[in-house]
C-alpha cells in the first residue's frame, strides 16, 4: 500500500487537531494507493478508542470503483491494533486498517481477521 505525503500529512493534522483524543476517518484507495483522506468523527470523543462516523455518500465510493481503508490515530501508543480495535473491528474485518501513532507519526497498515492481525507493507 502507498500512503503519498499530502495523504499522510492530512492523517497527521487531523490527528494533531483531535489530540487528545483519537482521529477518525477513511483512506480512498485506488489500485493500493492512497488517493485522499475523508475525515471523520469520533463518536465516542475518547483517546482509547474510536467508533467511526463519516458523511453516507462516502461509502458510495467503493460502487465507483474505488476501496476504503479505515483510519484512526493512536495518541501516545504504538500504531498496532489494540485489543480494543481487535475486539469490536466489526465491518472493518478483512479491509485495509490504518494506525498513526499521533505523537511520533509513526504510521502502519493491517489487515484484521478472525481475531488475528497481519501487517500490510507501507511506502
């Protein structure tokens, strides 16, 4: 997966403008690359977990053609699916999962499965 530095850096801000609690969003995706960032709001406006809530027509995007990766900030912990994230990954199971430790910019990609996590390589 490729994450450009405009994409990146709007993960960044938004995770900088959240602090401190965890950003949300989803990453546009065509052919494995990152194409732009829709933000989201934390619904549960905490800096432990994140529950996702994004404008509807976003997720029309994939009807066009293009995939979408969850996004969502980890303010001070490494950028790993937590046990939390584990637990309640719900309709994100199988996509695309994007972590940015917030306050390093450290950024990972996984893919979440039968309660097993599997990183995905970034450049």
């Amino acid at each position: 997966m490729v994450v450009p530095g405009d994409v990146r850096r709007e993960l960044e801000r938004h995770a900088r403008e959240e602090a401190p609690n965890e950003a949300c969003g989803l990453v546009v995706l065509r052919d494995g690359r990152a194409i732009r960032y829709e933000r989201g709001r934390n619904v549960e406006a905490s800096s432990y977990r994140f529950r996702l809530e994004v404008e509807p027509e976003v997720w029309f995007l994939e009807d066009e053609g293009y995939a979408l990766a969850v996004f969502h900030s980890h303010v001070a912990s490494p950028p790993r699916p937590s046990r939390t994230d584990i637990q309640h990954v719900g309709l994100w199971e199988g996509r695309l999962y994007l972590i940015l430790r917030a306050d390093t910019g450290e950024l990972a990609a996984w893919r979440i499965r039968d309660g097993r996590v599997e990183e995905v390589p970034l450049s």
